[in-house]
C-alpha cells in the first residue's frame, strides 16, 4: 500500500459496534420507551447482559472510556447497589424469566470491585434470570491491582474468561500513558488466571501510542504470544483530546504519523499471522483453537459493543451508568451522570436516557454494515431478498464505491462485495458508505487505520 493512499484515507469514520452509530442516539427513547421493549421481547430469546463499572484507581491517559477515579469504596458500594436495583427493575419488565447465556463487565475496571461483592451481583443474577450452566462471565481485568486471591473470588463467582488490558510493555509509553504496568506482572497474573481454572484469556495491545515504533511493536507481539492468550484485539490509539480531556497530557508530537501508525499495524498483522493466530476482522486475532477462529470460518462471527464475538444473542441488556444495549426494536443507553442514573433507579424508573428505534431499512443497512465487518463480504441481492427490499434502492450507494474499487480496496461483481486482503485495514471505510447517518464525522469517530 503506497504512502498516497495512507495518506489518502486517513479518515476518521465510526467503528461499528452498532448501526446506527452511538452519536445519532436521541432522548426519544427513554425510560418508558425501554420498558415497552422489554415487555415485547419473545420469552424464549437468549439474552446477553453488561454491567458497567465506571471507576478507576487512577486515568490512564489514553482511556476513551467513562470512568471516574476514586479513592474510597463507598461510591463503588452505592453504585453497586443501585445497579443491583437495576436489576430488579429490568427484571420486573419482561414478561417472564429470561436464560443469559453471555454476561460481560467492562469499565473502568470492573476489579474495583471487592471480592465478596462479585459473589452479591452472581446471586441476584441468578435470582433474577436463568443463567446457562455453559455460559460465558468475562470481566475486564486490571493487572495492577489484582492479586491470587482476588482471581479465586472470581473464579468462585463463576467468571470463565478475562480480559486483560496490556497497550504496551515499554516502560517510556506506560509512562506517557500514566499506566505503568511491568510484563512480568502481567505474565504473573495471567498465570493466576489459569491456576484458578479461567483458560480463557483475551489480551488488548495498542499500536499508535506516544513514542511507540515498529522495533517496540515486534516486541510486544512476541511477548504477548509467548503468555499464548486466545484471543488478541490490537487497537490503534484514538486520540480526542476534545472529546476526553485527560488525552491532552498526552503530547501530539509524541504521536505517530500516519504512516508510522500503518507501518505499526501492518508489522503487527503478519507478526500475529505468522505466529499462528487467525485474524478476525480487521483488528482482532484468535488462536486457531478457539471457537471465535471457528466463526471466521462458518460466517458466524458477529460485532457488538465489546468488539468481534462469538455471541449471537439478538437482545443485549446493559446495566449501569452510560451501559449499552439493544433488542429487536432498537437500542437504548442509560443516563451518563452517576447521580442521574442513581435517581431514576431509586424512583422506580428505568435509567434509559437515549438511543435510537430501527426502522426496516435501519436493520438491512445494519446487516450489511456488519457482514462486511464480520465476513468482509456481502451478498447485496440475497440480503435485500432477505429483507424484502430491492438491490436497486442501493446503486447510489454502490457508485460511492467506485474511488475505493479503482484503489483496490473492495471487488464488487453481481451484486457481491468484497474487501480485498490490502484493503482489509480500510473495511470501516467500506462500510461507511452503506451508512446513511454518516457524514464526513471529523472530530467525532477514530481514524480508520
């Protein structure tokens, strides 16, 4: 790929861990609009459930997550009790108890909390709905502040995959990143992880961040196989300072150029290739024995607000502050503010604060948007028929192809299009054009490489 055509595409465009994208939510949706959903969901549709934490020790300075930093428990205790109370209400709206066969905690760092209190939020759950004997409980896991016998607690609670944040091992950019995190206490907890029967390990890398180059990249691959995790997601930095002010302490002429950063991506592709792992999508990697490089294989990968998953679940409820998560009918994020969020839970009223209804054509673009993203291929005729629709309602859409075609990013014959190995970087950009909510989003999405 020549230099121009970094240069060229070095656009900022959505990551499409939804169509449509988080920034056309709107406050239609609310608390009432929510328990409707609720109340409709088909009884015999498995669900997935999120929690989010959002506290931290301490910021790390390349973080684009919701979080604050505390130094007490007591403001992670009130908030767990009122998530529990979330639970309650959530619960109360559908129309039967639910089987949740995916259950996820992200942050900030869902370690904060205590090890006693896991084992609170697992018995409601189990109180409340019926949680599959195979099912999956990952958490998002700080190696920093974890130690055995918190890992024992976890598994207690029944966690079977963790997810451990990395970004790099080179102590000068955990330093401009304010997370100092030694491989060997990474490596150390990894192992903890395994001792106390969570085989499951995913590891997020960073390519992109302050001071960081391709000798620097290498390294971390191999250091990161070498601890032979199951699934890798390398995530290039996105850096909003506008967006999250503790992003400005991080010096832009610290930062790689363009090209730096598609030389860094692109050293970090083959490293992970030629060290075994499959590529899943654009930006993560699985061992070839687990069930996600399976899905690659059998067209049943999928992407959700976590990223590419095996999960096929047609319902996510999100539980928490700024929480995501959709149904049949559409999606729906709860109130950001800590306060608001507690407020409403405590007046009985369910803490949605925004999201967006689907209309048919939302939901075909949605297909699309995400076999393109899971498969790097789409059927247009066949998921039109699907839909009922009509392929011609998309040769406008098919025309904005044309500049990435004569680039060789994506083939389209017959109705099939397809990204390319080269332009598999650029699949975002690909996907883009089927998003009719889309314009230009300077200032409002990461770059695409």
């Amino acid at each position: 790929m020549n230099n121009n055509l970094i240069n060229k595409y070095d656009l900022s465009v959505p990551r499409y861990t939804s169509y449509p994208t988080a920034p056309h939510f709107h406050d239609g949706v609310n608390g009432d609009v929510y328990k409707q959903w609720l109340a409709e969901l088909d009884p015999k549709t498995p669900l997935s459930l999120y929690f989010h934490i959002p506290f931290c020790d301490e910021m790390c300075w390349f973080c684009g997550c919701y979080t604050k930093i505390v130094k007490r428990y007591d403001p992670v205790k009130e908030y767990l009790d009122a998530l529990l109370a979330e639970v309650d209400l959530v619960a109360d709206a559908l129309p039967t108890r639910f089987t949740a066969k995916h259950l996820h905690w992200g942050g900030g760092s869902p370690t904060m909390l205590k090890g006693e209190d896991w084992m609170a939020i697992m018995n409601k759950l189990r109180e409340r709905f019926d949680v599959a004997d195979d099912a999956e409980i990952a958490v998002e896991l700080d190696p920093r502040t974890a130690t055995e016998d918190y890992v024992a607690e976890l598994e207690a609670a029944g966690v079977n995959r963790a997810s451990i944040g990395v970004q790099s091992y080179e102590p000068k950019v955990q330093e401009a990143i304010h997370r100092i995190q030694p491989y060997d206490m990474t490596k150390e907890v990894i192992g903890w992880l395994r001792k106390h029967s969570i085989n499951h390990i995913n590891m997020d890398l960073m390519y992109g961040l302050p001071h960081q180059d391709t000798t620097e990249i290498e390294t971390m691959i191999d250091l990161t196989v070498d601890l032979q995790p199951n699934r890798i997601a390398l995530f290039g930095y996105a850096h909003v300072p506008w967006m999250q002010s503790h992003q400005k302490m991080i010096k832009d002429e610290d930062l790689p150029g363009a090209e730096e950063r598609w030389e860094q991506f692109t050293l970090a592709v083959e490293r992970l290739k030629e060290r075994g792992y499959v590529q899943v999508g654009f930006d993560h990697f699985a061992h070839p024995d687990d069930n996600m490089a399976n899905a690659v294989e059998t067209g049943d990968l999928h992407r959700n607000f976590q990223g590419y998953t095996t999960d096929t679940a047609p319902a996510m409820l999100g539980f928490g502050a700024s929480a995501i998560g959709y149904l049949p009918q559409g999606y729906v994020q709860n109130e950001r503010p800590l306060k608001s969020y507690s407020q409403a839970i405590y007046s009985g009223v369910l803490p949605a604060a925004k999201g967006i209804g689907l209309s048919a054509e939302d939901k075909l673009r949605r297909d699309i948007i995400e076999d393109i993203m899971c498969n790097l291929t789409v059927d247009l005729h066949a998921r039109c028929h699907e839909h009922g629709a009509n392929a011609k309602d998309f040769d406008e859409d098919l025309a904005k192809l044309e500049p990435l075609i004569r680039d060789g990013i994506c083939i389209v014959e017959d109705g099939n299009i397809t990204v390319s190995d080269d332009g598999r970087p650029f699949i975002r950009l690909v996907a883009s054009v089927f998003d009719t909510y889309f314009a230009s989003g300077v200032g409002r999405h990461s770059k695409a490489v």
